[in-house]
C-alpha cells in the first residue's frame, strides 16, 4: 500500500475523532478501513493530504469538510489567542502609559498647587496697592505731567485725598496740575500737592461764597433802637 503526500498545511498536537467517522469506517475491509484512518490523522495532526482510491476516497471525502471545519476553527482559535496575547500586552503598555501621565498629572497638580500657594504667601506680604492698583493712581498715569512728579500717590494716599475731599474735586485738581507750567520744577510730591490745593479751594469757597454774606445779613443783631 502506497501512500501520496500531496501538501503540507500545518501540524498539531490533536485532534478530534467523531462517532460518525467511526460508524462510516467499521463496516469496510480492514485494508480500507486502514486507509482511511491513515488520511485522516495524516490530514487533520499534519495536515498531509493522502491519495486514495475507490471505497477509501469516498469515506473520506465525506469526512473531509468536516475535518477542514475543525481545521479553520484550530487556526481561528489560534489567532485569536495571538491577538488575545498582543492586546494584553497592548493593554499592559497602555495601563503603564496610564499611570506614568497619572502620575506626571498628580506631580503638575502638585507643582500647581505649591506655585499657588507661594503666590499666595507673596501676595500676603504686598500692599493693596501693590497687587492691584488703585484707580485714582491709574487716573495719575494717564497724566503725562503729574505722573512725571518724583513722589507718586501710594494706595493709602488715594484713599485719604478721597476720604477727605471727594472724587471729583480730587481729580479737577490733578487736571488743573496736568495744565500748570514747570509743574515738575515746583512739585515734587503729588499727594501733598493736591491735598494743599485741595484745602486752598475749600478756603476760596467758604470766603467768596455769597450765601455767607447773605447769612450774616440775615442773622445781624438787632440794636434797642429799632425795637
């Protein structure tokens, strides 16, 4: 008996052997039967396909597409365990990635938070005026003259020209100081500066206000004479 191996399709350590093969096989002659058993363990472990002849290749070609069927399902399942293998270490790598922008994330929030609070602690040592300017003082920068005066307003001073004369009259003063000559040459502080024109204008009101006048008219002294 001669056997003809016409390809090789992959090799394995298994494979599965049905009742039906054995109920198609029994009944042959022992010579047959040999034969057909031979092709189908050469087939289905070494993937070997056998030539047969007559009785032997019809059993096995009925046997055969179910063979094959175990085939592509031993491959599927072989492959599907590759992908299996490659997508934990996917995984894996992805996971490590994870963690490492985890924890670059928590060591940046970190980073934040200590940046934040030593602005904080800055920001505690620093003068309203200095974290953020009041708005008279950006009043004065837009003055050319006055802001050119060596000694500018502190915070505390625009609060207590403010305080003590009002806004408007505050800044009628610094225009009226923008529009002086030699400003910078007289001047050299401008919180004193406005504060004393400030007062000199309170003075000029309360004397050259005619409504005074007219009150001490009013409330002259009456003599016995007019009784």
């Amino acid at each position: 008996m001669q056997f003809c191996i016409i390809k090789i399709l992959y090799m394995r350590d298994s494979s599965i052997f049905y009742r039906s093969f054995y109920e198609a096989i029994k009944d042959l002659p022992p010579e047959n039967q040999a034969e057909v058993y031979n092709a189908i363990f050469e087939y289905s472990l070494n993937g070997n396909e056998v030539e047969l002849t007559g009785i032997s290749k019809t059993i096995f070609t009925l046997i055969k597409p179910q063979i094959q069927a175990n085939i592509k399902r031993f491959k599927n399942g072989s492959k599907a365990k590759q992908k299996q293998s490659v997508s934990k270490q996917e995984v894996r790598f992805k996971q490590t990635g994870s963690k490492t922008e985890a924890n670059n994330n928590v060591n940046d929030n970190e980073n934040n938070k200590l940046n934040k609070n030593e602005n904080v602690n800055e920001n505690n040592n620093l003068t309203a005026g200095e974290i953020i300017p009041h708005p008279l003082q950006q009043f004065v920068k837009n003055l050319k003259e006055v802001s050119r005066i060596k000694t500018q307003l502190t915070y505390a001073n625009c609060e207590a020209l403010l305080r003590d004369h009002g806004e408007d009259m505050v800044k009628e003063i610094l225009l009226a100081m923008e529009n002086t000559k030699g400003l910078t040459n007289k001047y050299t502080a401008v919180y004193l500066t406005v504060n004393a024109w400030a007062h000199r204008r309170k003075s000029d009101i309360r004397i050259t206000d005619p409504g005074a006048a007219q009150i001490k008219r009013i409330v002259k002294p009456i003599t016995h004479d007019q009784l």
